[in-house]
C-alpha cells in the first residue's frame, strides 16, 4: 500500500548507529512539515564491543541492547527488508510480512556491514545477540 501524505519524506535506510544517530539529530533540525523514516531489520541497536562481557556473564543480553523507539521520538520506525529502490518513481519497496512501499523526497543510506563472528571459534554461536 503507497504511503505518501503533503509531508515532505526523508527516509533512512539502516538502523545501525549511523541511522539512528542521524535520525535523532534530524528529529531536532528539520521542520515539521518532514517526516522521518528509518528502515531496519531489527528494532534496536546491539552494542558489540559489549558481547565478550555478555559471554562471560557480566552482563545480561538485554543490556547491551538499545531499541530504537526508545530512542528516536518523530522518527518512523518500520521493521522491514528493503527489497528495491525504484529511483524514477522516489520510492523504497519493502518487506515484512507482505509487501509495502515508500515515496521519498530525500533517502539517506546508513547501511553499515555485519559482525563478523567468524574469527573466534564458537563467538558466534554463544555471544550472537537476537
């Protein structure tokens, strides 16, 4: 189903740090007349320098764990896999269960990379966060 509204739309693909932290900084500059998008597979941020402290037993998952709408206020968080990026059209189709999409005014990538918990034998295995 198309989401487009008079609003102004600035969508951010990624909710890892850069995403996050750019979204809660444009909660405060850009006027009210945008909106703010952040897509993401996930709802939190995982704080992965914390995970060794996690495997031994210093600290429980949960803490090392920050959800994002706990954090981000104006923001639109939608917990989806972005599919394609139709740029003649300015829009972003997603998925979750079924699938969606999003016109956008401005698109920001903030996609960042994965951990890779290949390095030690059984890191990603015991100190993986879901």
């Amino acid at each position: 189903m198309p989401q487009h509204t008079t609003k102004n739309n600035l969508v951010i693909i990624g909710g890892g740090f850069a995403g996050a932290e750019l979204a809660r900084n444009l909660e405060k500059s850009l006027p009210l007349d945008w909106e703010i998008y952040l897509l993401s597979k996930t709802n939190f941020i995982t704080y992965n320098p914390l995970l060794p402290e996690v495997v031994g037993a210093s600290v429980l998952p949960g803490h090392v764990q920050a959800p994002l709408r706990q954090m981000l206020k104006r923001t639109r968080i939608r917990m989806v896999t972005v599919d394609r990026i139709d740029f003649d059209e300015r829009k972003v189709l997603y998925h979750n269960n079924e699938p969606g999409e999003l016109h956008f005014d401005q698109l920001v990538f903030a996609c960042g990379v994965a951990v890779n918990t290949s390095m030690l034998d059984g890191l990603g295995r015991w100190a993986t966060v879901h």
